[in-house]
C-alpha cells in the first residue's frame, strides 16, 4: 500500500465537534449582546431624535421643566475632559515605561511596577471622592486662585485660565483625575510592549555609540508603535466613557465655558445624575446621550485601526 493511501485524515470525534459549537456559540454571544445594547438604546433614544432632530446634537439647552434638551455641552465637555487626560496622562505614562525598562534599578523596578498595577485596581469612585475633598480645596487654593490672579485681564490666557468661582471643581480638575487614571493601564501596556523589543536591536544600538534617548527614539518606539497607539486608544476608551469619577469633580453645569476652570459637564455624569428620576422625554434624551457616546467610542476605535494600518504600511 502506498503512502498517499496509507495516511487518512482522522475523523472528527464528537468532543471536537462540540468544542467547534462552543467556540461558534461564544462569539455569537458576544455580538447578539452588542446588537442588543446598541438596539435598545437606539430604541429608547428614538424619540429624542424625532423631537429635536439634529438639534438635539448642536443645541446647548438642558431644561427639564419645558422638556427642552440638547447634548451639545455634555458632548464638548466629553472630548475637552478626555484631551486634556491624554495631553497629560500619555508624557507621563510612556515615561513611566521607558524608566522602567531602561533605566531603573533592579531594586526598585518590582515595587514602582507593583504601584502602577494596585493604581489600575483603585476603584473610580474612589478617585472621584479623592478628587473631590482633597485634590479639589489643594487645587483652588494653589493654582486656580494664584493663576487667576495673574491672568485676569490678559486677552487669551485671561478667559482661558480664569476662574469665576475657584471651587476646584471643573473641566481641568475632571481631566487631570482622568489622566490619573489611565496612567496605570497605557504605562503597563507600554512596559510590556517594551519588553518585548528584541534586546539585540538595544544593544547594536548601544554597540554603535548611540545615547539612551537615540535608542528610545529610533530603536524602542518605532518598533513598539503599533502597539502604544493601541495602549494610547485604550486610555482613550477609558476617559470617554468614565463616569462616577468624573461626576464628583467636573461640576455638572449645563453652560459652555471658554475657561477650563469652570464646571462643565459630561455625557457619563449627566446619565448618572439625572437617569434616577428620569421619566418621559428627558429619559429619551438620555438614552440619546448614550447613543451618541457609543457613536464616539465607535468613531474611536476607527481612528484607531486607521492610525495603526497606517504606521504598519509605513
């Protein structure tokens, strides 16, 4: 009997049939779930739309008492909120990595590696409360009532750093309470991506004279940059959708502002203040307001896979 006739495939046994049916199942699972958030909060949110059409989107009124509502405010303060997070957490979480896997003593990288990981497992409400009657007093004391002192009158910086009420509370306080959160998830994904660098391109670069910074910039970051924007969106997706924390501290005033030190508001926090006692049209209006942050984090992670298609076809 020759080779060819001797080898036969092996039948499929029942055991592996029904992992296959398993496998097929839990995917399945996961997409009827989304589909079924997605639906109901369309469903929910339809309403709203119909009654205020595109200007539910551009219209910055919120008034329960004439069922009068827009989403405007809650939507900048969303994307104001989740950029100022990023402008600080990103710097600082990518050089948190970089120390941690290029220049940290052997003593002392498990205890910052282990700080980083127990920040990430602090719950939010947590941050929210420290954030409120501690970080906020400290913060109107020492920098929005010294900083206003200084600009008021100034043509830009004037409007844009100048507190009407110095509370410590606003758009500002909510960003920085953000980018302290999402520091611990971008820097550990970014010390694990570095990690796994090949040591021998480290060392060539060293072997030819090249200073940490020339290794970091040219050897370590370009080989890991797929993978950091991917840590970079993660933190992203992170600051959009927070809200107990962002509740306690961004002040929950339904005006635009020009000064980052002003209240604002959020989609998150106003859900979570006003979805208790909702009824009717406002109730609508916030299953809007959830539709429209999915529509964000949706258009997120887009921008996302564009971003890292690109830089891999680079």
């Amino acid at each position: 009997m020759s080779m060819d006739t001797s080898i036969r495939r092996a039948p499929k046994s029942s055991s592996d049939t029904l992992f296959r049916l398993a496998s097929f199942g839990s995917a399945l699972l996961v997409l009827i779930v989304l589909a079924g958030i997605i639906g109901s909060m369309i469903w929910g949110g339809l309403p709203a739309f119909r009654e205020f059409g595109l200007g539910f989107i551009t219209s910055s009124v919120w008034d329960v008492q004439r069922d009068q509502y827009g989403a405007w405010v809650a939507i900048v303060g969303t994307l104001t909120t989740a950029f100022i997070a990023l402008l600080i957490g990103v710097p600082i979480s990518l050089g948190i990595a970089i120390f941690l896997t290029q220049l940290c003593p052997p003593w002392l990288k498990r205890p910052v590696a282990t700080t980083i990981e127990l920040l990430a497992a602090v719950p939010s409400i947590i941050y929210g409360m420290w954030g409120l009657f501690v970080f906020a007093p400290l913060f109107a004391k020492f920098v929005q009532i010294p900083v206003s002192q200084i600009v008021e009158g100034l043509p830009i910086f004037g409007t844009i750093l100048y507190a009407r009420v110095p509370s410590g509370v606003g758009i500002l306080t909510a960003g920085i309470i953000l980018a302290i959160m999402i520091i611990p998830f971008i820097a550990s994904v970014a010390r694990d991506i570095l990690d796994q660098v090949p040591p021998i391109l480290r060392e060539s670069a060293y072997g030819i004279g090249c200073t940490t910074w020339e290794v970091v910039r040219h050897v370590l970051l370009p080989q890991a940059g797929v993978s950091i924007i991917g840590a970079i969106m993660l933190g992203l997706g992170r600051a959009l959708g927070e809200t107990m924390a962002v509740t306690f501290v961004v002040g929950n005033a339904n005006r635009l502002s020009a000064s980052f030190f002003d209240p604002g508001s959020t989609i998150a926090s106003r859900i979570a203040n006003e979805f208790n006692e909702a009824i009717g049209l406002q109730l609508n209006a916030l299953m809007a307001l959830g539709c429209i942050l999915f529509l964000v984090t949706f258009l997120v992670l887009v921008l996302a896979r564009l971003l890292i298609a690109r830089v891999k076809v680079n």
